[in-house]
C-alpha cells in the first residue's frame, strides 16, 4: 500500500474556512461526533453546488481532503460526478451503531443510481463497516443490505489504497459499472460474517481492471475474494439494489491470501461472463481457488439443480483466461476447481496446488467438472499417477474413455517426469476429477448450448 501525502489544495474537511458560510460544522474526526454532515458538505461543494462559498484554490481541483482521524458516519456519503476524495491513510471511516437502517445505507456511493455518474475518485482511508453495531436486516425488500461501499452505474470509477473491514456482507460492490480501476486494496475482519466477499461485481460491469488485492487475518474474505456474479437471487438482502446481466472484458491480476474463502467466484446462469482474464493468484483458500458452480449449491439457488429441464448445463463463460495460479487448500473437501457451467474457449495455465502447504490433499481433489456437454475438453501437465486416477473415475461414463498421449519433457530430458494429454468429451451426466498436483493447461474450446428455461430473463430483465 503507497504511502499517500495530503495536498495543501481542495476543501479540507476540518478546515472551517469551508464551512463559513455553512449552517454545517466542520468534521472533528474524533470518534464520538458524527461527521456525515461535513463530509457530505464538502462532497457536495466539489461537485460545484455552491460556486459562492467554494475556495477559489479548490474551484479546479473537484477534490476533498479528509486528514487523519476517525470520522463516524451516520448516514450514507454520496459522492457525485468529476470528484475526488482523498484520505489519508489513517483516515478512519466507521458506520455508526444503529445507522444501518435500510437497503439505501452504506458508508459511501454514487448520488445518482438511474441518471448515472461519470469519473469518480476514491483514494486511501480505512473504511469500516462496523457490523457488530449494524446487523444485516432479512431477506426482504427495504432491508440494510450489509454491502460497506456501493457503486451503480458509473462510468469511470477508480479504487485505490482502501482498507475495507467489518463488512455485514459484501466489502465493495459494484453494478452496471464500466471503465473502472480497483487497485491495491487490503480487505480484513475480526468479526466474521456470511456472503462477506471481497469486490461484487454485478451484472452489467465491463471494461475494468482490478489489481494488487490483498487480505489481512484469517478467514478474510469470509466469501468469494473476487465475485463475477452476472445473475443471482436478487431477493436476498445483500443483493438489494444490485443488477444482473452481462459482465465483459474485466482483467484481474495479482491477488493474494491467506485464508479467503474462495479466489474467485465466475457466477453465471443466463448472463454471460465473457472476455475476462485473471493472473498471478497465490496464497490460501477454504473451500475453492475457481467456483464456477453457476450458484447451484447457494443457500438461495438461482435455479432448480434438480429439475431435469436444467441437466444439459446452464450459463456461459467465454473468452476467459486464468492463468499462473499457486494455491493450497487450508481446510475443507471441495474441489478446488468447481468447474459446472457451460464454457466457450474458456482456458486455465500454469497451475499449481502447493501440497507441501495443503491441508486437503486426501479429500479435495483439483478438478471437478460436468454440468457441461462438449467434445473438446483438454487437459496437459498430467503425471502418469494422475491419469490412472482419471481412468479410475471414468468407469461410469456414458462415452469412451478419454485419449491419452504421452508428452514430451518440455526440459528435453530423462530426467523431467513424464507429461501427458488428455483429451475428453462429457456428456450430460458424465463427470471429471482429477487429483492433479500441477496442469499446464486446461481448455475447453467449445460445448453444447440448448435452450434452458428462463432463457428470455438474460440481460438482467428479471432483476429487482
């Protein structure tokens, strides 16, 4: 995390100069008093609502400045269009008890939802949802959703240098956001909570880069590090508010943890995630390094898993890349791979399971994949151990046993172990799983794509 250094320029938030002519006091930042009202004052000068009582130096600069302190909030900061807020590092924003009242409560979000906003800033500061004084409300319209920093349609959105911790549910959360930067963002908890991934996108996100993800303390993220989730049960109070649709051309790289729940979540049913790359992820997980599961095993499922209408697979992941991935499973049985949605050139390089760090290894196997009908499924980096085991597992199968060649030592050696190929199809009931220590590569180029019921809710028409 850089170190940030305040400029002298913009409305300082504890500056009385800026409020002068205010009926609003300046913020003290000390803990006990409830600063919403003057940050809020000097968000809404930057934004140019009072051009008469504005500093001259600031009129340019659309910035706010929030010094060291520790700033309770009472109320949700809105911040709008072609402004920047600066915090220093131990600027400490922290929801007050008692003020997550409703679906409408945040720490800080955009002011305009419908009409949208365009290039918005937000750098440093330590932001804190303060959840044992703000419990999530039921799964019910109105409810206090839980989610610390909310962001909806925006265009030009840019993250950097946040620590984000005691979330209710979702740290960051962002919908129907495009042009967007999320960088060198640190997520922590002392008090654990269910669905608290680190950064939500939701449907209708596109063009973003997010980078330099890092996490603090065990059990953090206590859910998905990085959530694509393009459909979901938008009647949970954490998902108030939020979009489905599409998610498109959205790079990730460099994430690290210690114990996050799972890295990534690819979340698709009708909605596709496409054009989406994700490198250079390390470190530990409890249940998942890729959950792909098309949300079928969520406490609210966006489909019935068991209706026979749904078992030639639902959801789309194109054009997406992972790559680079050193991971080792902390506790837990799951696959680390969770593989269940239909793909299209969707490929893995370079990955690697740390077994000398992982705890699973016996009951966590790396790959699981089916609720997917395709001829063109290819695995390479195997050892021979690693293709009896598949053998193994394919007795059951409805089509042939899968082709496997011998590979050339990359080294051009005797003494690299021997590699192997695997080349497979699946079909409707069929599955694959494999124990696989390392895969240099795993693609599918192609699959099956029939109709599935709720086909004409894609785009997000069904959301809430």
């Amino acid at each position: 995390m850089s170190t940030l250094i305040l400029p002298q320029y913009g409305i300082n938030v504890r500056d009385e100069d800026a409020y002068a002519f205010s009926l609003v006091s300046a913020a003290r930042g000390d803990g006990a008093s409830d600063d919403s009202a003057a940050i809020q004052h000097a968000l809404d000068l930057a934004a140019g609502g009072s051009l008469n009582i504005r500093p001259a130096s600031a009129w340019h600069e659309h910035l706010v400045v929030i010094p060291a302190g520790r700033y309770k909030i009472g109320t949700t900061l809105r911040i709008s269009s072609n402004t920047r807020l600066l915090l220093h590092p131990q600027a400490h924003i922290i929801l007050a008890d008692g003020a997550g009242v409703n679906q409408d409560v945040f720490l800080i979000t955009n002011k305009h939802h419908q009409t949208g906003d365009t290039n918005i800033q937000i750098e440093g500061g330590i932001w804190d949802g303060n959840n044992p004084g703000n419990p999530r409300g039921p799964d019910a319209p109105g409810s206090y959703t839980g989610v610390a920093i909310n962001f909806r349609n925006v265009n030009g959105l840019h993250l950097s240098s946040l620590r984000v911790c005691e979330a209710e549910s979702y740290n960051i959360r962002i919908s129907e956001v495009r042009n967007f930067v999320i960088q060198d963002v640190r997520f922590e908890a002392r008090s654990i909570r269910r669905n608290q991934d680190g950064i939500h996108l939701c449907g209708g996100c596109s063009d973003g880069l997010i980078q330099r993800i890092r996490t603090g303390g065990m059990k953090a993220t206590n859910d998905d590090l990085i959530a694509f989730v393009a459909d979901d049960a938008m009647q949970r109070a954490q998902n108030l508010g939020g979009t489905c649709g599409h998610i498109r051309r959205v790079r990730v790289n460099d994430v690290t943890s210690d114990d996050c729940h799972s890295f990534v979540r690819l979340g698709s049913v009708w909605s596709t995630i496409s054009d989406v790359t994700i490198s250079n992820v390390r470190g530990g997980f409890r249940c998942n390094a890729v959950n792909a599961d098309a949300l079928r095993y969520c406490a609210v499922p966006v489909f019935n898993r068991h209706d026979p209408q749904f078992a030639s697979g639902v959801g789309l992941l194109e054009n997406v890349s992972l790559s680079d991935f050193d991971v080792y499973c902390t506790e837990g049985k799951d696959a680390v791979l969770l593989l269940e949605t239909r793909m299209k050139n969707f490929q893995i390089r370079n990955f690697r399971r740390d077994m000398i760090r992982d705890l699973a290894t016996s009951t966590s196997p790396t790959v699981r994949m089916r609720g997917i009908i395709s001829d063109n499924i290819v695995m390479e980096g195997l050892t021979e151990a690693d293709t009896n085991d598949i053998r193994e597992s394919w007795s059951t199968s409805s089509v042939s046993a899968p082709s496997i060649v011998s590979l050339a030592s990359p080294y051009g050696d005797s003494v690299t172990a021997e590699r192997f190929r695997l080349d497979v199809a699946l079909r409707e009931k069929d599955q694959l799983i494999t124990h696989a220590h390392h895969l240099s590569r795993l693609s599918v180029s192609d699959c099956e794509m029939s109709d599935v019921p709720g086909e004409d809710l894609r785009d997000g028409k069904y959301r809430r």
